[in-house]
C-alpha cells in the first residue's frame, strides 16, 4: 500500500473546526501536558513520547521527548491513521506491519519499531490528535499500560476542556465587569445629576427655613422639606442597593453616643407622626450611652422601619425601643424593636416581606407609596452586622420588627458632639473648589451663616492658584470638576505642595468605594451631597480638632538631606539647626528689603533661601522663592508676589516649629 496517499477522517471539517476552537496550535509549552508525556514515556518504558495534533497540512507537537522538532508534514506520520480510529492503535512490530514497513519513519528517521497512539476524543467525538508512545525496539504493551495511555488521553481532552472553559469563563467575567462598570458608571452618573439639583434643592430651603415666614409660608417650607427628605431616602437606597450587590457596602466600627442617634431618629419622625398616632421612644434603664458600631446604618434601619410604622399606622400609637439583654467583658448586645397598632400584614406575606421590590398588597403601594426596597435594605444591613431581624404581625392589629445587635464597649467618656461643640473655631478662612454654580452660591450662604470667610475656585488647577498665594484654614473639594478634578488636586496638594491643610469631600456621587478613594489620596472628611448644615460643621470641626491636637500643618520630607548625609546622622542634626537660626532672619530681612524696595538685596537674598529650601524639599515654598527672584531682576513685582512674600515668613515659622520637634 502507498503510504503516502493521504487518508482522509469522513468528517474533517468538523474535526478540524473542533481543532480550532481549542486555539491549541502554535502555543507556548504547558507544565500539564509535558508532565503527561513524561508519564507515558515512563509507563510505557519507552524514549520517545508526545502530545500532537493534526490540522490539514502537519502534526504539530504540543509536548514531546525524543523527536526534537515541532511539527511534521502530515503526508508522512503514523498518526494520520489513529485519528481514523476510535480506540487505541497499537503496531508491535512495525517490521512485521505491511502498511508501515517500507515507510520513512521505519526505514530511516527515526528508526520507529513500536507504535502506540491514542486518539484525542473530543466530547463531541472528533479526533483533533494523538498521544503515542514509540521506541526503537519491538515490544507489546501490557494490560495496565494500555490503560494508562488510555486515561491520559483522556487527561489532555480534559486539560483541554479546563483551559477552554476558564478562558471562556475569563471572557465572560470582562463582559460582566464591563457590565458592571457600565452600570457604576451609570448610577455614579445618574446619583450625580440627581444629588447635585437636590444639594441646592434642601440646601437653599433650609435657608429659607431660617428666615422669618409667616404661617402659610413656614407650613409650604415644611412640606417641601418632607418631600426632599422622602426623594433623598428614595435616591440613598437605590445606592445602598447597588453596594450590596456588589459586596462593597461595610459596616464601621466608630464610637457613637447610642442615645443621641435614638433620640436624633425620633426628633426627625415626629414631624411625620398623624394627629390620632403616639409617637414612643423606650430606652431600657440599663442601655449603655456610648458604643463603638455604625452609627449611621443603625440611623439608616430605625429611620426606614419607625418611618414604616408610622405610614402605615392611622391611629393607635409607634413605639420604638431599646433593651440591653446581654452583657461580656467587651460587648453590648441589645435587642432593638419597632412596634405599631398599624394595618399590619397577611400571614402569607410574612416571608416575602422582605424581599425586593415587594410589598404587602398592591394597594399599600397605590394608598401609601414606596419602592419596596426599604425592608430588603433594612433586613441585609442587619444582616451584615451578624444578625437576623424578626417580624411578628397581625392583620388590621399592627405588627413588630426586631433583631438584636452586638457592640464592643466604648470607653470614652464624653461624647463626640460634646468635645466638638467645646472647639473654637474662631474666623476661618475657608477655600472651596466646586465648579456648580448653584453649589457655589448655596455653600457660600452656609459658611457665611458660620462667620466664616470664603473664596471659590471653579476648578482644581485655580484652587491650587488660590492656595499658593493665600493661606487657608481648610479647603472644601467637590470631586467632579473640569480640569483638574478632586482627586487629581488633592494628590497635587500632598504631594507637590506638601501641604496637610485639611480637605474636606463634598460630592454627589456617594458610590461604592468613593469615600476610601478620597481618604487614600489624602482628603480627611467626606459629607455627601446633598449635605445638612450640622452634618458641614460637624465635619468642619472634626477636621480641625484633628488637625489643631495631632497634626502639623506641613509635612518635611528629609529623604534628599538624609542621602547627602549618608550616615552622618550629625550632618543631619547640623543642617537642621542652621535652618532653625538663619531662615527665619533671612525671611524677615527678604521681607524688609521687599517693603524698602531693595530689588537686589530681595534677588539675592531670595537666591540664598531658596537652596537651603530645596535641601528641605520645601518645593512650594522654593518655588515662591524663584518667582520672587526672577522679579527682583525684573524691577517690577505683581501683587500676587507681595502676597507671596508676605506669606512665607509665617510658614517658615511653621516649618522651624516641626524641625524643632524633629
């Protein structure tokens, strides 16, 4: 027989669209089938072994020992006949064989006496390839290597199939994340658009809320403020539920005074409680006053399960309670309940409460509205905390939510608002970045009711302009913003500047992961849109108590000095203590030369300061200095310069204090 006529499998199309889907061909080797193919040359007692397959024109080895080369034409291998078969061929003597005898393989090459090859079966029955086992003596497999040989033919379709399906499941997740950052982006986006026309919204109606009104007006403020608040709950758990799903919503562990939240809860839904309701707030006798958990989703789950109650009850009375009904060495546990004389709810609803989008009867949501996401909300950030809320209800006699959550033990004494309220914050002088009009006017109006002064950068890059020239006591930063956004200006400021000065996030984003990014960049407080005035100063205090107890001002940075110095630490200490006695002197002297139009004395002495600065890596300060120095050879000054000089010495001064500590 002509061992060069080409035998042809009756389905190779297929086989060879089966080939192709694996993208096998022409790939780096693998551990997995080089580890088979030792296996089979060992099994087998036999030097030469591989892993190949076929396409139309060679047999392309993915995995050999003893052959030496990475592909054939397919016109010459034994292997073009095994992949006509279903199960093992096996040629003991090829010698003895009429088919093979006179081939190349046999005659010459590589001297082939024994064959052994399993085809390489798909799940869908196509021979893509072989796994064969060959040597250069007769020989005849015994019972356990063929079925050897046989399952790790299997092994290869197997890793195939594994390799195959994690990179389809690969292509599947960038689809998924894809989506997913589609839809981020999109409520990102959205809760944006909607914030900010809000921010304004609530935060220009509680102006007006604190000027004089007569009756009818004050009651129009006040329902308009209701409706605000029921929006800005609507647009919150539509966010909560997108960080649930995507398992980025935590729970923080902060000291709060637990009674201050339950009495702030309760002052927030009287305004809301019908004329025929009791509005009741029991707290046990025995209830701690301060614990360390999450305030605000223990704020989040009573506003939505009292605010619940409330709707659904016309007359009769709400009570929500507090009762301690455990106590360790470390941990509160308490049992937390909201009860009403409400419509209650059918017994056949009670196990679908609390899922999404559901609500007791179509008519509740036609009669007393809702997104139905409220009690899923409530029921996982109860859930988050470790815990299970219960629900017991009677139809047209009310019903009772309840779960017990555990808190460590705080040990401070005095309250956070306490201490707040205690800080003086004196005349602050304020920067905000914000690129909206409407926000701009709206935060202007509040830092002025706080006595406190203002300037507006429209943009990052003009806020950093603001900062160099003048000295600020805090900086309010939206995060989206032409130019240079939030993030981007905050990184500058701590980075380039080397400035600590606080920062505070005002944004109507309030997505998954926002509120860490801002703090990984260096901002030190976030208040999202739309923001309570209480909610700003509170922020504004925390930032500065901070600030004014543990932190400096600036930050030194000696990594240059400490490379010149190498291990001489005494040049360090030298270099420190001749710029706590000269730079100071040589500030004030660039100030006088400056006020006595010394233009040279001001170049030079500018020239001198600038260097010893450089040493410190001071760059923002350095880079006054250039300024100053290049205008001094000018002959002329800008306005923005003599702001500059008269702002360094005082900074100077700052930079001496924390040297002095150093």
């Amino acid at each position: 027989m002509n061992t060069l006529q080409q035998p042809i499998p009756h389905n190779e199309l297929e086989r060879l669209a089966a080939l192709k889907r694996y993208n096998i061909l022409d790939t780096l080797p693998e551990d997995a089938f080089d580890d088979a193919t030792k296996l089979v040359s060992y099994i087998c007692g036999v030097p030469i072994a591989h892993i190949s397959f076929i396409d139309q024109n060679r047999q392309w080895f993915k995995s050999e020992i003893g052959i030496g080369v990475s592909e054939v034409p397919r016109e010459i291998t034994f292997c073009r006949y095994t992949i006509l078969e279903s199960e093992m061929v096996e040629i003991p003597d090829t010698h003895a064989n009429e088919r093979f005898k006179n081939d190349p393989n046999v005659t010459g090459g590589f001297k082939v006496r024994f064959y052994a090859g399993v085809p390489l079966t798909t799940p869908d029955g196509y021979n893509i390839g072989t796994i064969c086992a060959i040597d250069h003596v007769a020989k005849e497999l015994n019972k356990d290597q063929r079925n050897a040989l046989t399952i790790i033919g299997k092994h290869v379709i197997n890793q195939l199939e594994l390799t195959t399906k994690n990179i389809e499941l690969a292509a599947q997740k960038k689809i998924a994340d894809r989506a997913v950052f589609a839809k981020d982006s999109f409520l990102a986006n959205m809760s944006h658009e909607i914030r900010t026309p809000l921010n304004a919204i609530i935060g220009f109606t509680d102006l007006l809320a604190q000027t004089r009104l007569d009756a009818i007006q004050r009651d129009y403020i006040e329902s308009v403020q209701i409706a605000e608040e029921n929006l800005l709950l609507i647009v919150n758990d539509i966010l909560d539920l997108s960080k649930i799903e995507s398992g980025n919503l935590t729970i923080e562990a902060q000291p709060f005074n637990l009674k201050n939240t339950l009495k702030h809860v309760y002052d927030l839904l009287k305004v809301k409680v019908q004329k025929d309701v009791e509005f009741n707030l029991f707290l046990d006798a025995d209830m701690p006053e301060n614990v360390i958990g999450d305030q605000g989703r223990l704020n989040q789950i009573l506003m939505n399960l009292a605010g619940n109650a409330l709707k659904f009850t016309e007359d009769g009375e709400v009570t929500v309670s507090v009762k301690k009904v455990a106590e360790t060495a470390d941990n509160y546990s308490l049992r937390f309940s909201v009860k009403d004389t409400g419509i209650g709810i059918k017994e056949d609803k009670l196990k679908t409460i609390f899922e999404r989008f559901t609500q007791a009867e179509e008519s509740t949501t036609r009669k007393f509205g809702g997104t139905g996401l409220g009690l899923n909300i409530v029921k996982q950030l109860v859930e988050l905390q470790n815990s299970i809320i219960h629900v017991k209800s009677k139809e047209g006699r009310g019903s009772e939510f309840f779960f017990v959550l555990t808190y460590k033990k705080s040990n401070q004494i005095e309250t956070a608002d306490e201490t707040l309220s205690e800080y003086n914050l004196g005349k602050l002088k304020i920067l905000l970045c914000e690129d909206n009009v409407l926000n701009q006017k709206l935060v202007k109006n509040v830092i002025f009711n706080f006595g406190f002064e203002l300037d507006i950068a429209e943009n990052g890059a003009i806020g950093i302009g603001l900062l160099s020239k003048n000295k600020y006591d805090l900086i309010l930063m939206d995060l989206q913003m032409p130019v240079k956004d939030g993030y981007q200006t905050t990184k500058y400021i701590r980075n380039e500047m080397n400035m600590t000065i606080p920062i505070i996030a005002m944004t109507a984003h309030s997505l998954v992961g926002e509120q860490q990014l801002c703090f990984d960049v260096g901002m030190d407080a976030y208040v999202p849109k739309p923001f309570k005035q209480p909610l700003l100063l509170e922020a504004i205090k925390t930032v500065l108590s901070k600030e004014g107890k543990t932190q400096p001002k600036r930050k030194i940075n000696l990594s240059f000095l400490e490379e010149m110095a190498g291990e001489d630490t005494a040049f360090i200490k030298e270099m420190i203590q001749l710029f706590i006695e000269r730079i100071p002197n040589e500030a004030a002297q660039l100030e006088k030369a400056f006020h006595n139009n010394d233009n040279e004395s001001v170049k030079n002495i500018a020239h001198n300061m600038k260097s010893s600065l450089e040493i410190f890596m001071l760059k923002d300060l350095s880079n006054y200095l250039t300024i100053i120095e290049e205008e001094a050879k000018s002959g002329h000054f800008s306005t923005d310069t003599a702001d500059k000089i008269n702002f360094l010495h005082p900074e100077i001064i700052d930079v001496v204090k924390i040297l002095k500590a150093v």
